[in-house]
C-alpha cells in the first residue's frame, strides 16, 4: 500500500485559471450596474472553495454598495460555467436551468435552497452566464478529504449520523413530492421515458468524456451493456431528482440542512435515481476507507436504513435498487475517469497501466455486477 495515494489527505486539483483580483474588479462593474449603485460597489473576501467539485467556477465574496444613499450589503456566492481551458467534467452546463431548477424548487417546497438574488446572461462579463446567491453559513460532509477518515462527521456520535442521515433522506423526499414537474420545470422535460433520456446521455457524456479522447474502458462498457439487460420492467412514477443527492452537497447547522446545493444534475426519473446515488456515494468513501484498513462509518446511510427511511416519509415502496445503485456506480465511474483525465492533463496524476483503473471505484463496481458485493 505504499505506492497508494494518501486518501486522507487534501488534494490539490485545478479547478479555474480566473485570476481573482480580476474578478473582483469585474465583480464590482457587473454588481454596481445591476445594483445602481451610487459609487463603485466595495467586492472584497473572494475566494475559491477549496473542498467543492469541479463541474463549475465557484466563487465566495462579500459585497458593499449603496444606491440613493442607503448603504446595503451581504456575502455571496457566484457560480459560473468553467472555462473551456479548464479542461470541464461535463460538456455543457446549463447556469440559467440550474437557477430555474433551484428556484422552481425554492417556490414548490421547503427546501432550503439558497436565496437567489441574480442571474445575469450576459456573457461579456465573464465569458458565460452566471447567477449570485446569497451565502449561508454551514459546515458539510467534505469530499476532499474524505469524511469518512475524519472530522465533524466522524467525530459525531452514531446517533447524531443517523441524525444527519435522516435530514438527507428527507431533503430528498421534500424534492420527490413536488408536483406538476413538467410545468414548473419544462426544461428538464422531454419525449418518451424519462429514464431512458437520462440512461442515452450518459452515453453521451461517456463518448464526449472518454472515447472521443481515445479512452475506452471496459468496465464502463460493461456496466452499460449490464444495465441495458437489466432495465427495470416497471421503472416507476417519474419525479424530479436532486441529482446529486448527499450529504456533501448539503450545509448543516448543527445537524439540520441549511442550505441544499448543487442542482447541475437535476432530472426528472424515478426516485431510486437519487436514492441509489445517495448509497453509492456513501459506500464510495467508505470503501476507500476499508481498502486502507480504516474503520470509516460503516453506521452511515446504510442502505437498509435509507430505504426504511424513505419509505417511512414517502409511503413509496422502493424498488430496483439493485439496478439504480449499479447505474450510480456507472455514473461516478464517467466522472472519476473523467477528472483523471483532468489531472492527467494538468500534471497532477499520471495515466494508469490498465484502462479499467481509470474508475476509483473498479473493485467494488466488478463486484456488483457479479454480485459479490459485500453490504456491512
């Protein structure tokens, strides 16, 4: 294990080549117009996440300004589509979708999505739509590093996890009762099964990713080949999905969700899509934990646990979960070849002797499509 990389330890990944005195001058520009301000807006305290993802530019900053006279300001936060010399996860994303998304869902629901306060498309300020939310105060599951190797979430008694378990499920459950999904969000909508639509752009996003590079990997070839023999022959009700449905992507107070974040992969499916993302992200780190003969938090979003809660809240009897966690396991795998990709290109990795050890998580996607996986 002595040539294996420290899970335990942050990693350093490039996420955007913005220079951020630039952008708090452009900041200052875009605001004092939106705003009418009476003087240049004061842009201060930018920075960059140094925990968060990198399917786009996100940045933290406070702003003060004033118009007739009257002295307003608040911290916030903008994200924005990443540059095309940022090597992007994804091919195309969608800022206006996501701040409908997010809005249609603060308007439906009680979740607690971000205040929204602009959404600007016009490009020529910085290269591509963006929007400004309001900045909350809240600690959450950070990916990198891993929760499951230390702080507030490992440090926590088994019973204020469970606590923080709940909350998740229930975030997701508020997002699966929203009704009149094709109306309140059109743009997610479209022809046919939902899940067949989302299932194909996978297969996109894979040949954009990955072939059109020349990276062609068997395990993910499998897994897709795998899912298309297994398809459920009753997917169930279509709902609208988070998308990236866990607790990394929530801020706590405590143990109660302050702010839910990242709407990017929003779509309508059936709810195990979500649900099966949550378990398989979980059991992500916690293998990776194992694999490195750390305890981890084997007690965490147990999948009967997640399952049991649901229900509990939904009334909903979950199914094909076998199918939906396999497919969550297809989807990080497009992911994670995909930022080793990145990191190969930016110099921070180097490109693996097997095609298949481009996917993190090869050993525990083999023994799920031939049914070996060991649930704790």
């Amino acid at each position: 294990m002595s040539d294996e990389p420290d899970h335990t330890a942050q990693l350093s990944l490039t996420v955007t080549e913005r220079d951020l005195d630039e952008l708090a001058e452009k900041l200052s520009r875009w605001l004092s117009g939106k705003v009418g301000a009476d003087a240049p807006a004061r842009v201060t305290a930018l920075s960059k996440p140094s925990t968060g993802g990198m399917s786009s530019t996100t940045v933290l900053f406070d702003a003060r300004w004033s118009v007739g006279g009257v002295e307003e300001s608040g911290s916030f936060v903008a994200r924005m589509a990443p540059e095309d010399g940022s090597f992007p996860v994804f091919q195309s994303y969608d800022l206006p979708l996501q701040h409908a998304v997010m809005s249609g869902v603060a308007a439906a629901s009680e979740v607690a999505v971000p205040p929204l306060r602009w959404l600007e498309l016009d490009e020529s300020f910085f290269g591509t739509p963006f929007f400004v939310m309001e900045q909350i105060e809240g600690r959450t599951a950070t990916d990198n590093p891993p929760y499951v190797f230390f702080g507030w979430v490992f440090d926590a008694s088994v019973a204020e996890r469970e606590q923080l378990a709940d909350a998740t499920v229930e975030v997701i459950a508020q997002v699966h009762a929203i009704d009149d999904v094709a109306q309140r969000f059109p743009g997610l909508d479209g022809e046919g099964s939902a899940l067949r639509r989302h299932f194909e752009a996978q297969r996109a996003w894979y040949r954009w990713a990955l072939t059109d590079d020349g990276i062609e990997i068997p395990l993910i070839e499998r897994t897709f080949d795998w899912l298309a023999a297994n398809w459920p022959a009753e997917p169930g009700p279509e709902v609208l999905n988070w998308g990236d449905a866990r607790p990394g992507n929530i801020l706590f107070d405590g143990f109660t969700p302050a702010a839910v974040l990242d709407w990017e992969m929003a779509s309508f499916a059936p709810r195990e899509l979500d649900l099966g993302w949550t378990i398989f992200i979980h059991r992500f780190f916690q293998d990776i934990a194992t694999r490195f003969d750390q305890p981890g938090l084997p007690d965490f979003l147990r999948r009967d646990a997640v399952v049991a809660k649901y229900e509990e809240l939904t009334g909903h009897s979950v199914r094909n979960l076998d199918f939906f966690i396999i497919y969550a396991a297809l989807r990080h795998a497009i992911v994670m070849a995909r930022i080793k990709r990145r990191m190969i290109h930016f110099g921070e990795d180097t490109v693996p002797a097997e095609l298949d050890d481009y996917v993190m998580h090869r050993r525990s996607l083999e023994a799920l499509l031939d049914g070996t996986y060991e649930w704790d």
